[in-house]
C-alpha cells in the first residue's frame, strides 16, 4: 500500500542529509511509484502527444530558494515527467534496439546509487572492483568466448569502440601516438563497413585519424561489408604510404542487423598485422542462445568486442561489456597514476581506471550481478529465443501478404520491410512518400512506435523486437 507523502517533509534545520529514517518512508512511496509505473505501462501511449517546448514551459524558470516536501516534488514528477516521456519501455515502442529495465536490474540500479561506489582503484572500491571482474567472467562465459579475453564495463558501445581504437592505435609499429600524438606520422588509416555505426567516425575524429583516416567499405547484396574490398582498400592505402591500423566488423549493423563475415575478416586482419574490433552492440546478445553462436563464426579472434547488455538484455541504461584480449594495450594507452592518486593503488590489485579515459566509474557490476542470478544464463537465452521467433514470425507474414516485401534478411529480431502494391516498380518515386505515410500513420495512433532506415536508397519500416514484455 501507498505510503501519504505528504507526511515527508525536508529537516527544518538545513544542514544535512535526509535522515535515514525519513529516506526510508521515502523510498517506500517511491518504489511504489515505480513499481506503478511498470504495471500501468501499457495504458500509456509510447509517445507523448506534445510539441517541443511544451514541458518546459510547466517548469519554474528559477530554482526554490527553500526546501520542498516529497509529495509536492512527485506531484510534479507524476504530471509532467513520466507521462511525457517516450516510453523506451512499453511492448510498442519497436523504432531502435531495446533499451529496457527490468526489475532486478532497476533493484541493482538503486543499491549502486545507494552505495556510491567509486570503482577507480581497488582500494576505492573492493568489493565492486572485484564483483566486476567476476560479472565480466561470467558474461564471457556466457557469451561463449574463450578465457583469453578480459574486459571492463563503459557506458556505452561509443565509448568502448573509442577505446579500443585508441588502443590499437597505441600499438602501431613505429610511432608514439600516446606519448608523441599523431603530429608527422603517416596517416593511420582505419576501416568499417558502409553500414556501420556513426560512433565509429566520431571515434576515428576523437583519436586524431580524423574522418578522411577512416574508409567505408563497400557491402554485398545483404548489407555485409566485402572482404576482397577490404582488402583492396588496405593495399591501395600501403601503395599511398598510409598506415593501416584497425578494422571495425560490426555484427547487426543499426540498420538491417546485417553480419559481416568476420571470419574472412579476421584472416585479412592476421595477415595484415591490423588490429581486429567487434562492434556486437546489438547482436552480441545472441550467443547467449548457444545455437545462434554459429552466426558469429570467428569473433572469438578479435582484438576487442563490445555488447551492450543495455540493448537486448534488458539492464538499466547504462552498461556496455568491452572485451580485450591484449590488457596490456590498453594500459599501456591510458595508464597515468599522478601523486595525489598513488596511495589508491595497491600491489597486485585491478584498477579499472588504468584501463580507459575515465578516472571516476559507475558501479554498474551490481544490477548485472543481479539480474544475471535472477534471471540465470538460460533464462536470458529462453528470452532471445523467443524474440528471434517472433521476428521469424512477422517477416514470413509480411511476405506471404500481397504488397509487402522484405528488404534485408532477418537474422535476428530487427525486421526491414516496406509496402509495394502489386506492378508497382521497385525504385518508383511514390514509394517512399507511401511508406512515410503508413509509418507516420501508425505511430500516431500511440499503440506502436516504429522507425524508418534506407537500404539501398529505398525507405524501409522498421520493427525492432526484443522487449520481455511483448
């Protein structure tokens, strides 16, 4: 039963924290908020009918200058905040990769902000330094990955893909990027597919390959990036005297979930000296089922792999996983300990900020420590089969209807697709105006809340499944 906020109110005295026995009422009428929240869901529409500015302009300009009490604060949470969210959550929302919180993964979320766990150092932060280390273990092992690759959560598949670039940039035979920069070295070049993600190019400009360092490699009729193409591109570059370094495979590319063949990939990269990245952000999740691992023939001979449980593993945003074989290339990247730091650090123990650009890191081991041993690794895998199922399911439907047509593969649970009525040509100009209608039409009925790509220069639907609540 609901606790009466109205009976909490801020200490008169000004000075200190919510006492623990006023958090405490708090926190009960807080989790009943959430837990509201999560029931009533679905009577939400997934995207609020509002127009920019509009929640704004219900908020004071100025912040109180005096201490508010708890049912004011969620009055105001409760009318302005959550019914004007777009609800990531709701079994409708299928426009971009899963991103939903479930319940042991939201506890978990709570006890981390509670303690406030610092995970810099081993001394800052033991028990969460070493709860990481265990929960990287077991996803690798649920993964499926062998014990070569070690690992460390980040926020997000940007940052861990920036990382990894970094890294291997550190590595390049014959220059000094981490203690020289990139000023009179050769132009390093760095290589993805056309259909990878955007975050490769900002990370090609955040490391100082800039975006004319990174090429685009050509893709084959299912949106695959072409090894022979690859390969060409990286003897024209040595041919130029530029400096191939680093090749982005991407394993469900945002667009069409398409898988680039990362085993004639990795033979090229071998061959070459280049550092091999495994961007799984999306598609990672599905070794979980073991039967799907097939799809990933090779991935296990990366340099580093990113997945991000915070897409299809339903974990609180956020929580990205980034695997690496080679440790001592990212210390060797980002490992500074200046003096006010050295007393931190501890003979023989793991310090997670030796290993990235960030000194201060959230304790994000704890919700996955939860929802792991909540939902145990066949519980996940039970999950990702079903929506592979239901994807299956939606795409022989779309083409045994008269009209509709698939335009890329389904290998997982995204599914592209689009309406041409019957002797309509495949590049006519209609086209795209039609299925632009028919998507605006169905996210404004608030039921559902799809997204648009282009595949071939065509306007394609977009369903992406993985929601444990469809």
């Amino acid at each position: 039963m609901s606790r009466p906020a109205d009976r909490i109110t801020p200490a008169q005295s000004g000075t200190g924290d919510m006492e623990p026995d006023e958090f405490r009422k708090a926190a009960h009428v807080t989790a009943d908020l959430a837990a509201d929240y999560l029931e009533r869901l679905e009577r939400y529409d997934v995207l609020p009918q509002i127009v920019p500015g509009s929640i704004r302009k219900r908020l004071t300009e100025s912040p109180p200058a005096g201490p508010e009490p708890l049912a004011s604060i969620l009055a105001d949470y409760s009318a302005w905040i959550e019914p004007n969210i777009t609800h990531w959550q709701h079994p409708g929302f299928m426009a971009y990769f899963p991103s939903v919180a479930s319940g042991p993964g939201i506890l978990g979320e709570w006890l981390s902000a509670t303690l406030n766990s610092n995970v810099m150092f081993w001394r800052n932060a033991p028990a969460s330094t070493e709860l990481e280390q265990v929960v990287v273990g077991w996803l690798r092992q649920m993964l499926g990955l062998p014990e070569a690759f070690d690992g460390m959560f980040t926020d997000t598949a940007s940052v861990s893909s920036l990382l990894s670039i970094l890294a291997a940039r550190h590595v390049v035979p014959g220059i000094d990027a981490t203690e020289l920069g990139l000023c009179g070295a050769p132009q390093l070049s760095l290589y993805a597919s056309a259909e990878a993600h955007s975050s490769i190019e900002k990370a090609a400009i955040a490391s100082g390959i800039g975006r004319r360092g990174l090429r685009r490699i050509e893709v084959d009729g299912q949106f695959r990036m072409r090894p022979e193409a690859l390969a060409a591109a990286i003897a024209e570059d040595r041919a130029k005297g530029k400096l191939p370094f680093c090749v982005v495979v991407t394993l469900g590319t945002t667009s069409s979930t398409s898988i680039d063949p990362v085993a004639a990939i990795a033979e090229i990269c071998e061959r070459e000296g280049l550092w091999l990245h495994v961007d799984a952000a999306y598609g990672g999740a599905a070794a979980l089922a073991p039967e799907l691992r097939s799809l990933f023939p090779g991935w296990e001979r990366a340099d580093s792999i990113v997945v991000n449980p915070h897409k299809w593993m339903f974990t609180p945003f956020d929580a990205s996983l980034l695997l690496f074989r080679r440790p001592e290339a990212f210390r060797g990247t980002f490992c500074l300990t200046p003096e006010y730091l050295r007393a931190s650090v501890q003979e023989g123990a793991h310090n997670y900020s030796e290993y990235g650009i960030q000194l201060g890191r959230r304790f994000r081991a704890l919700k996955l420590w939860f929802m792991i041993r909540w939902f145990g690794s066949e519980g996940f895998a039970t999950r990702i089969r079903e929506h592979c199922r239901l994807a299956a399911d939606l795409a022989a439907r779309i083409e045994a209807e008269p009209g509709w047509e698939l335009l890329a593969p389904v290998p997982l649970a995204t599914v592209c697709f689009r309406f041409r009525p019957a002797g309509t040509a495949i590049d006519s100009d209609g086209l795209d105006q039609t299925n632009q209608s028919i998507l605006d039409a169905v996210n404004q009925t608030g039921r559902f809340y799809l997204s648009a790509t282009r595949l071939n220069g065509r306007l394609a639907l977009r369903v992406a499944l993985g929601n444990p609540r469809v």
